[in-house]
C-alpha cells in the first residue's frame, strides 16, 4: 500500500481552506496547507471584514447629522482617510495571525508558499521547491476580481482589493457593476464623502435579489445623492488633467480620481496544474464538483469560491465542514446550498433570506405577498427621508414562508434569525403566533396582517 506524507494537503488558507484543514486535523487526519499570501483568503484580507470595518467608518456622517433632532450639537467634523486605512490594517493582520496560530495549534503542518500539483497525490512548493505527498488533496484557492482587460483603460483602473490600500481618498469616484461589493462601496465612499456615480448595464442593480429590494435600494440611493447610471457601460478610461475621465456608451464624460471595476469575480484556477490532471472546469472556469465537493478525479477535492456554488464566507466554511466531516468523520454529508441567508451592507441594509417573489413563482409556487413600508420610529426625530421595507413571500397552499426580504438597518442580522425559522419551515401562521418585541423594527415581520396581493406563476403582475 502506498503511504503519503499527508492524509490531507489543503492548497489555500481562506475561509474555507483553514476550516477545513483545522477540523481535518480535530477528527485525526495528518493534514498541511499552503498559502502564498498572508492566512485568512478574501474575507479577512481584502473582503468581508475589512468591507464591515470600513462601513461602520462610512455610517458616521448620517449619524452625526441624526444626533440634532435628538438634541446633540455635533461639532467640527473631519474624516481622515489614512488613519481608517492604518487601523483596518492592523486589524486585518491581527485576524490573520490568529488564523496562523489555529492552524499551528491544530498541528497542521504550514508552507508559507504557493502550490502547485505535479501529478494528484504530488504537491509542488515554489519557493522551496519541496515536493510532498498526500492521499487527498484540496483546492480551496478562492477567487479574483474580474478587471474586463477589453476595456481601454483598465489598466488605469481599481478593484475591490486596491479598494482597501488607496493612498489618498478619491473624491469623486466612478464604480462600474451593479452587484453587492459595488453597491456597498458606493455607499462606503458616499458615506465618507466622496461623490459617487455608479454604472450598471442593466436596468436595475443587484440582479437575483427580490424586486421590491432592488426599487427601494436604488431609490433611497437616489435620494441620498448616488449617481446611478443604469443601462450603460464604461467604454474608455484615459488619464486627462490630472484626473480620470470615464467616458459611457451613452456617451457621457464624467471626471473623477478613481474608477472601480466591480464587475464579478473569477476563480483561481490557472497554474496549479488542474489541467494536466483531467480536474474538469465549467465554462466559467469554475471546479466542478459533485454533491460532496469531490472533483473529477476521485482523490481531489474543491470548495469555496474556486467552485462558484455561492460565494460567501459562511458558505465556504459549511462545505469545509461537511467535507472534514466526509472523509474523517465518517459520516458523509453533503452541504446544503438551499435557504442562505445573506446581506448588502448598503445604507440602510439588506437582509435577505429564501425565494424572491420572481424565483418563487418561477419554481410554480402559487404565493401570497405580505409587506410593509414605513418611517422607522428613529427618523421621526432625526428628520431623514428614509423608509424601510419588510415582505414576506408565503406559499398560499402550505402557509410556508418561503422568503422574508428586508430593507432596513440591521437588516442583517435579522436576516440571520429569520433564517432558522424558515429553515426549519415556520409557516405564516407561525410568523402570527410569535408575539412582537416592541419597539422594533423586526416586529413589524410578526405583525404584518394584510395581504398585499396572490399571485399565481404565469400570471402578469
Ligand atoms: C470585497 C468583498 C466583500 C465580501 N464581503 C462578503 C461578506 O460580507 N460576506 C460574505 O459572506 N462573503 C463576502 N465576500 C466573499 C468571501 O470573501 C468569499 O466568499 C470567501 O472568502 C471565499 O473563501 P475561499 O476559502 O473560497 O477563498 P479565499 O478566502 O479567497 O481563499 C483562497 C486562498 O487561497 C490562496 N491561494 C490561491 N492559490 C494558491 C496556491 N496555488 N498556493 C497557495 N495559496 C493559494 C489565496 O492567496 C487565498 O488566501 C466578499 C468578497 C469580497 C471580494
């Protein structure tokens, strides 16, 4: 019988990466990973908690300029770009070394370089130009932004990582997409004070959420003073006078100190030797895998973004999990992609949970729409123009919530709630029976009474 070195080498040290090497490793398997940049992937580095840190800095305008209809005088106020960035950075590297430190504690043997695989059960190292084996072999390497190199000019062009590393603060900035990471940085930098216009080729931003969602985010984004410039693209970026010019199909010229392109992701697939090895990729590139994350050859494995099921952290981790769980647990567990709950940290919020009405009349369900629009109590006082929106999407024949789609601050994490709800299928009735927390903004998920309309599949709006 042949022996290998590892029982499991994971290549990359991200969400999903590390999980699924550390819990490897719980269950007794001899495990080592490899990660050519610092440890914690996207999410720590240049995604979800650097984004978070960097929304809570941009919440603090509008909270400033609510505080006087509460009675405060806030006095001068001053952002200062560099210390935000200094201090994320800190932070960022104190999450990662503790991302380091779980893997050493776990006794997962570490290769601070980049692997590559010679043929499936060799693993190459770069730097060191080590080669060792291992019975199974993971690909957790995640994803990049897109940066459409079609496009004249893109050279010129940030993404979402140089997002986080700009020296000085654009003051007029250009995002082009229309998709979560581009909404949350336009309200990022609104929010701390850039002038911002956003450019999306389609009619309506965030393509796949629930349509009420999508008008009352591009509304308020209008209200707040977010340029939208739907239904065209970037043609051309060009250094002129010291600035950039974006110029749209439309034919519009807007000058500003930075154009974002956030325009989708690709998975990090190239160089690592997939190809050679017969490890089959879809047409987007994309891994594929079957239901327990097991590649087209039968000892290499792949989850998280490199395999474009949903790209979430939290996602990443659950099938990191399920897949420790498979081959050292004993116990073989596919994960479960269905009822996600997700949010966009715009301004306010989206928390989302469940079928849209589209998707659910799309899957034939005959559904009853439940929903509500009104003027948080906080902005009674404050003064602002902001309304948050709550809808339920029921099945009209099981009463089951098959959705709940919410527009509001801390949209998110009641987002998180309702979801153990729906998964373990609360029905509207449920919903009825719960009685309120008062006062909130959740309650009005438990109060809502008035159907606003049935709708079967087929049948116009
Ligand atoms: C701006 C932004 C905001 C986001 N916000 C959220 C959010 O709010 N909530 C949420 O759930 N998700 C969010 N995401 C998505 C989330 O970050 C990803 O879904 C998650 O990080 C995927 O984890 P992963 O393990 O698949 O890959 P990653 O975390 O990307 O990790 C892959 C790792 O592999 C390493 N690697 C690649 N190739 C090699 C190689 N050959 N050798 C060694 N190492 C290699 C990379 O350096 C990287 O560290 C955001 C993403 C972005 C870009």
């Amino acid at each position: 019988m042949t022996t290998y070195q590892y029982d499991l080498f994971v290549i990359g040290a991200g969400s999903g990466g590390v999980r699924a090497a550390r819990v490897s490793a719980q269950y007794g398997a001899r495990v080592a990973i490899a990660e050519e940049d610092n440890f914690g992937g996207t999410c720590v580095l240049r995604g979800c908690i650097p984004k978070k840190l960097f929304v809570y800095a941009s919440a603090f305008a509008e909270e400033f300029e609510d505080a006087r209809g509460f009675g405060w005088t806030v006095g001068d106020t001053h952002f200062d770009w560099p210390t935000l960035v200094a201090n994320k950075d800190t932070d960022i590297a104190r999450i990662s070394r503790v991302y380091r430190r779980l893997l050493a504690e776990n006794n997962v043997t570490i290769f601070e370089e980049r692997a590559v695989l010679k043929d499936a059960h060799t693993i190459y190292l770069k730097k060191s130009g080590q080669e060792v084996t291992a019975e199974t072999i993971l690909i957790a390497t995640g994803g990049y932004p897109s940066r459409e190199s079609e496009l004249p000019g893109y050279e010129l062009c940030i993404t979402s990582n140089e997002a986080f590393h700009l020296k000085k603060f654009p003051d007029r900035i250009v995002i082009a997409g229309g998709g979560y990471i581009a909404l949350e940085f336009a309200h990022i930098f609104h929010g701390l004070g850039a002038d911002v216009t956003l450019i999306y080729r389609g009619p309506k931003v965030l393509r796949g959420f629930d349509d009420d969602l999508r008008d009352a985010l591009q509304h308020s984004m209008e209200k707040k003073g977010i340029r939208l410039a739907l239904d065209t693209v970037l043609t051309r970026v060009e250094r002129s006078d010291g600035c950039l010019r974006a110029t749209t199909f439309a034919g519009e010229h807007i000058d500003v100190d930075q154009v974002m392109l956030a325009i989708g992701r690709r998975p990090n697939i190239s160089g690592i030797g997939l190809e050679t090895l017969g490890v089959k990729t879809r047409k987007s590139g994309h891994i594929e895998v079957d239901r327990y994350s097991r590649t087209s050859v039968s000892n290499i494995y792949a989850i998280g973004d490199v395999t474009g099921r949903l790209d979430l952290t939290p996602v990443a981790i659950h099938e990191a999990m399920c897949l420790a769980k498979t081959l050292y647990g004993d116990e073989p567990t596919a994960p479960d992609h269905e009822l996600v709950a997700t949010a966009v940290f715009t301004r306010p919020e989206i928390g989302t949970v469940g079928l849209s009405e589209e998707k659910a009349l799309k899957r034939g369900h005959t559904i009853d729409i439940y929903k509500t629009s009104f003027k948080p109590l906080k902005h009674t006082l404050s003064g602002r123009d902001e309304r948050s929106l709550m809808k339920l999407v029921v099945d009209a024949e099981t009463d089951r919530v098959l959705g709940c789609h919410i527009f509001s601050a801390e949209a998110g994490e009641m987002a998180q709630l309702v979801a153990i709800a729906l998964k373990m299928g609360a029905t509207k009735a449920q919903f009825d029976a719960t009685v309120a927390v008062h006062p909130t903004m959740a309650e009005e998920l438990v109060t809502i009474r008035t159907k606003s309309a049935t709708r079967s599949p087929g049948e116009p709006k």
